[in-house]
C-alpha cells in the first residue's frame, strides 16, 4: 500500500511509526522491564549458586578419573580450578544481570518497532502496544529453563564423557614438572599484560567504530539501501541508530571479558610448545594480531605497532581464535569480503547494504531448524508407538528420571532415528544441503547465520556424503536404523524385526558402525545445547498425550500427570 502513495506521506507515516514505537517501548520496557530482569537475574543467580558446589565436586572428581591425563597435568590443572571457579561465579553472575537488564528493557522495545512490520497493515499500532508484554516475562522464565537444564544435565553429561574417554594413538598426555611453574607464571602474565592492553586498545578505537557505524547508517539512509531499502523497516532501522553506542559499549565490555581467556591461554600455549619462551612471546604477539584485527576492521592503518614475535613451531589446529567473517563497503561503493582470525576482538555487527532486511529475514533461522526437527520426532516417535517399537512406559520412564540421558533409547536413540530420517529425505532427493520435514532446505546460502549451528552444520553435510556415498541397501538401512535406535540394548535389537538384513562383509559392517557412532555423536552434542532440553521434554509429553488419546482410557489422568512433571 506504501507503494501508490507519495513519498511525503510516506516520510510523515515512517516520522509518526518511530515516534509511537518509541514511546510505547519505552513505556512497556519501564513498566514490564523490571519485573523480567528480576525473574532472569533471580533465576539465574540462584541455579549458579545453588549448583556451585555440586559443580566443583563434580569437576574435580572428574579430573581425578580422566584417563588421558598423567599425574602432573592433572596436578597443574587442579591448582588452576580455584581461578577458573572464581572467574566462573563472577562473569556468569555479572553476565546474568546484564543479560537480565539487558533483555528486560530492549525486548518490549524491540518488540514496539517490530509490529511495524507486520504484513496487516491495520493492526500495527495494536500490536506496538500489546507485544513484549506477557511475551517479555515468559521469555525470561524461559531463559532461566534452558540455563538450568544447561548447568543441570548437560554440564554432568559433558563430564561423564570425559571420564568415559580412551587414551588415542598418540597416548596419554603428559606434563613434566618442570613445566608447571613456567604454566603459571606465563599464565598470570598474560592476565597482566594483555588484558589492560586489550582494554585500552578497545577505549581507544570505540569512537572509530560508534562512527563508522552511524556513517554506515547514515549512508545507507541516503541512498534508502540495506535497513533502509523498505519503508516498513525503517523504523526498526531508526532504532539501531539510536542503540548503536550501546552496542559499541557491549563489544568494549566483551573484549575486556574475553582478554581474561586469552591471556590465560598462554598457559596452554607453554604446555603445546613445551617452551617458556614461546608462552612469553604469545601474550607479546597476541596483542599485536588484535590491534591489526581491529586496524582491519575499522579500515585504519595496516599492521601494528606492537611487537609480533613468533611462538608457533607450526601452526596448531585448534586455536583460540574468533574467527570473524563479513564484508565491509569501502569508500568507492565496493564490497570486500574477507576473514580474520583474532583472540578476543570487537564485534561491530555486519550491516551490508548488499542484500535488504527482507532478504536477511527470509533466511532460515534457528528457531524454525529446532521447531522442525522436534516435529519430525515426534512424528517419528507416534509411527514407532503404533509399530510397538517403543512403549508408553518408556517415555514415562525417561520423563521422570532425574538423570534423562542415562535412557538412551528415548532419550537418544529416538532422536538419532529422527534425525537419520532427514538425512536420507535429503539424499533421496539429492539435496547439496539438509532437507527438513516440510520440504524446508537447509544450505550454505540460507543456513543460520548462528556460532552453534555452524559447529554442526558441517559435519552433518559430511556424514550426508558419507551415507551418499556407500550406497546403502534397503535392507542396510534397516539395519543401521536398528543400531541407531537399540545400539545399547542387544536383546531388543535382535528381537525387533524390521526386516534388515547384517551385512556380511565385515568391512561394511564396520562403515555402518562407524556411521552410527558418528550419529549418535552428533545428536549426543545436539543434546547438550540450550533449548533442546526443554523442547524434547515436550515432545515426549506430546507422544505420552497421544497413547493416552489412543488408548481412549485414563486421557485426561495421564495429561495432568504429564502436565505435572
């Protein structure tokens, strides 16, 4: 409709959207703002402090039964655990209530300028003042959910796998004695010397970024490209350029954050090397990679003036590093693309005028990825309870365990089943990418643009290939389906008749292995994340609700009592 009216109207309609949305945001985030932030910071104070010293009992019995450390190493990291303890209590209690307040103010804001972009044109203004309400608080109680089921089950389940782990080829690792001092030492000088360097490089150059980001905004504005390129997104654009030092004061403040790790990692820097003098260098050199990082970013001058020297026999590769992509418009109107890796740097957003809002809005986001892959469980897990394959006691089982890992069928294998069901959709149709169970596809153009999702992204594409590329049988799919599923439970793999067939070539019965360990892996560490946790319990109750229904007795018992746990 925006489109057959004059620009002068338009400008009038945007003036009069942001004016309304701002002082409705600011209106809900006074009035529901506080009650939020209380409710995250309470929470999550109260998991970090209540957990503590379950965590530390539980960390340091760990260390005591991890097999692939010697004596001395594990030496050497016990005496580090009442730091690493102490950073763990005051950045997640101080991150809490900047998350809290953080979240409890800018959500009903954000929310005011969003309804802006509601497709019904009529109802825009309601929903500016009606959204980030009821919303705020219940995203707050929600956060604190997935934060206890984060310091709850999956903290425990990543120290159960440590202990559980077999020393590789290479043996055990080692640590002489004599390198313990030099650990520490380098340690504390890295604390130091990088993190008051990298606060002031930081302080520094925050007036280069606050600028090139309103340049970049202004120019944009001008030139009604990126943000601005939709008049229904102008507002929320607005927005930006007025919350845009906020985010400069927040890339400050992770920088100085993240500078305690950096330095502290010259420690593992003297253990890798085996040398103090290459521990040293690296908290000389480390500071140098930043301050050319940030030169790079902000497009000031090249290099650095500190000192580089080198304390990498070889590279290594598992580096510390933040690995940062995106592209910058320079002064001619071009576009550079380009990835640079430093520790602990300043995040300035990408904000390309390249592609518009309504492009970025159209890519597949995570919260749709989750929501589908917890419906194609759940239709999965209905198919297998019509099959008798898995029983209502089961997931009654799972659902009320303390611990609802140590379940494996439900609480592992029916997800892996799920998830190897997607990946032969994908292969079937001869996707380069994931195809979900509403015919979404998932690629590397419109993939999450999410850290986490990028950690699995990549090895589930290669374990695609894989499967793609060993030509499974019906009959061998059967069978890895069946692995997947009763892996741990010989008994019930052999009686579930799915008409598999084992294969007979012990070199292709070890690349189905293989292919199972590699999938229940993938969904163990999917597992683990925050908000899974909480969206599998649900979709067990679904499945528990839907025997229930079809059994057609005891419904309404068995949905209170689902309800209830």
């Amino acid at each position: 409709m925006l489109n057959v009216i004059p620009d002068w109207l338009k400008i009038i309609y945007v003036v009069f959207a942001f004016c309304s949305a701002l002082f409705f945001g600011v209106l809900k985030s006074l009035l529901i703002g506080p009650v939020a932030a209380l409710i995250l910071i309470a929470g999550n104070v109260g998991v970090i402090i209540g957990l503590f010293p379950t965590h530390v009992a539980r960390t340091v019995y760990t260390l005591v039964k991890i097999p692939i450390f010697d004596a001395p190493l594990k030496v050497a990291i016990f005496f580090s655990l009442p730091v690493l303890f102490a950073l763990w209590l005051g950045l997640s209690i101080g991150g809490s209530v900047l998350v809290g307040i953080g979240y409890g103010f800018f959500t009903p804001l954000i929310s005011s300028f969003e309804a802006f972009r509601q497709e019904d044109e009529s109802n825009k203004f309601v929903h500016s003042i009606v959204d980030g309400t009821s919303g705020t608080i219940k995203g707050s109680c929600t956060v604190v959910r997935d934060f206890a089921d984060l310091c709850y089950h999956s903290y425990p389940l990543y120290l159960k796998e440590l202990r559980e782990l077999t020393p590789s080829s290479d043996g055990i690792r080692t640590l002489r004695l004599i390198h313990v001092p030099a650990c520490i030492v380098v340690g504390l000088l890295g604390i130091i010397v990088d993190v008051p360097l990298y606060t002031a490089i930081a302080i520094i150059k925050s007036p280069y970024m606050l600028f090139k980001g309103w340049q970049r905004f202004i120019h944009d504005l001008i030139s009604r490209e990126g943000p601005f390129l939709e008049t229904a997104c102008i507002p929320i654009a607005g927005l930006t350029i007025l919350v845009w030092p906020i985010f400069v004061i927040g890339s400050v403040l992770l920088t100085i954050v993240s500078s305690i790790f950096v330095g502290l990692y010259g420690s593992a820097v003297v253990y890798q090397e085996r040398s103090f003098k290459r521990g040293v260098a690296y908290v000389i050199a480390i500071v140098a990679e930043f301050d050319e990082y940030t030169n790079d970013w902000l497009y000031l001058r090249e290099g650095s003036v500190f000192p580089k020297p080198k304390y990498r026999k070889k590279m290594v590769p598992h580096e510390p590093h933040m690995s940062i992509s995106g592209s910058l418009r320079s002064s001619e109107g071009k576009h550079n693309a380009f990835s640079l890796h430093a520790p602990g740097v300043m995040v300035m957003p990408t904000l390309s005028s390249s592609r518009s809002v309504r492009e970025v809005i159209r890519e597949v986001k995570m919260v749709q990825v989750w929501g589908n892959l917890m419906q194609s469980c759940e239709i999965v897990g209905k198919e297998l309870l019509d099959a008798n394959v898995i029983t209502q006691a089961e997931l009654y089982d799972w659902l009320n365990a303390k611990k609802g890992n140590d379940s494996p069928v439900v609480g592992l294998g029916l997800s892996c089943y799920s998830f190897f069901q997607n990946l032969l959709r994908s292969i079937k149709v001869g996707s380069e990418g994931l195809v979900l169970l509403d015919g979404l596809e998932i690629t590397q153009l419109n993939r999450p643009q999410d850290k986490l999702f990028e950690w699995f992204f990549h090895p589930i594409l290669v374990i695609k290939e894989q499967i793609r590329a060993i030509q499974l049988s019906e009959g061998e799919i059967k069978y890895l389906e069946k692995v997947i599923l009763f892996g741990t439970d010989p008994q019930r793999m052999e009686s579930w008749d799915n008409g598999s067939i084992v294969p007979e070539d012990p070199v292709r019965a070890a690349q189905i292995q293989g292919i199972s360990r590699r999938l229940l892996g993938l969904t163990r560490g999917a597992s683990k994340l925050p908000t899974y946790r909480r969206r599998y319990r649900q979709v067990i109750k679904n499945l528990i609700i839907y025997c229930a229904a079809k059994e057609g007795t005891g419904r309404s018992m068995s949905m209170r009592s689902v309800a209830s746990v």
